[in-house]
C-alpha cells in the first residue's frame, strides 16, 4: 500500500530537517573553538619591570611584596619555556597597582602580544595578582587571530633568584560560534 502523498512529504522533511536540528544544538555545545598552551615571562626588575610609583609604607615587605600603592610598569618578553634564553613569541605590557595592606595582591591591566606559528596577534586581560599564588586573569578582548576571544589566562610564579622573576603563563582562550570564520 502507497503512502498518501502528504506522508511521503512529511517523512522526506524529517529526514532533511532532523540532521539540521541536531548539528544546530550541538554546535551550541561543542561548536565553540579552543586553544589552550603554555608560556613563560621572564621579568627582571629595572631592566623589564619598573617601579613608577611608591607606595605608602607596610608590614612585611620583602622580595614578593610592596608598599600598597606601589604602581610598576613592565614590558617583559615571553618565551616557550622557563629558560630564558627560548624562543621569544612575544611581549606582556602591563601596568600593576599593589591594592593590599600586606603587599601581596594587585590590580594588573596587561596586554598580551603573541608571534606564534599560527597565531598572530595581542590578548587582553585586566584582574588582579597573587604574586606568590596563581592567578586567574579575564580575557577582555584581542586583536588579530584572538579577535573576539574569551577565556582566561592563569600566571603563576615558576622561579624567582634576586630581581629576576619568571611567570609560568597557561592560556585558557575560545572563540563564541560567531568569531569563527567558515572554511573555505
């Protein structure tokens, strides 16, 4: 027995419209692109990292705090391992305000430039630092391939001898489905 003509329609539509459904809910659960690697900064005071301003004085400082208030620029070069003299993929620029009584957290504003294999372009980030526990960092925007991007980024320091400090920087970045450009 034939099917009436208004079946046939209907099972042709669910065969083309199902697959469709499915590929559009599970782009909006897996779709989103990710890209997750490690870096390190390497900072040495007065030479990549400046004091431009003196906190007021507190309890407890040494090597890992400062004064409260204290405002330091940096400019320190990022490379592929802790050793300092790895291939350098890039540079930090940051500005960082001690914003605790006990000299050890502060309010960091810092970009990211990165000349990697495939990915060219900077990385936003703005939050605050632990400078002897890791730190969580927004990712509040990009340029480049990171246009768009979102995530994280977590420092954390790796090795400190004297005025020379290295960050073990771990980028936790992904893309929302409207970033990502259709393949050619």
């Amino acid at each position: 027995m034939a099917l009436p003509h208004h079946h046939r329609i209907l099972i042709v539509l669910l065969f083309v419209l199902l697959p469709c459904m499915a590929a559009s809910t599970s782009h909006h659960h897996h779709g989103l692109k990710s890209l997750h690697f490690t870096l390190f900064q390497h900072e040495i005071m007065n030479k990549t990292a400046y004091i431009i301003v003196k906190g007021a004085t507190g309890p407890g400082i040494s090597q890992t705090t400062s004064p409260i208030g204290t405002m330091v620029v940096i400019e320190d070069p990022i490379t592929v391992s802790a050793n300092r003299s790895s291939k350098v993929v890039g540079v930090a620029e940051a500005v960082s305000v001690t914003s605790t009584l006990d000299g050890l957290q502060s309010i960091t504003i810092a970009k990211v430039s990165l000349r990697m294999k495939n990915h060219k372009g900077s990385i936003s980030l703005v939050g605050s630092t632990h400078n002897i526990k890791p730190s969580d960092h927004p990712v509040v925007g990009g340029t480049g391939d990171f246009m768009f991007v979102q995530g994280y980024v977590t420092s954390s320091l790796a090795y400190l001898k004297g005025l020379y400090f290295v960050y073990k920087v771990e980028f936790h970045l992904y893309w929302p489905p409207y970033a990502i450009k259709p393949s050619s």
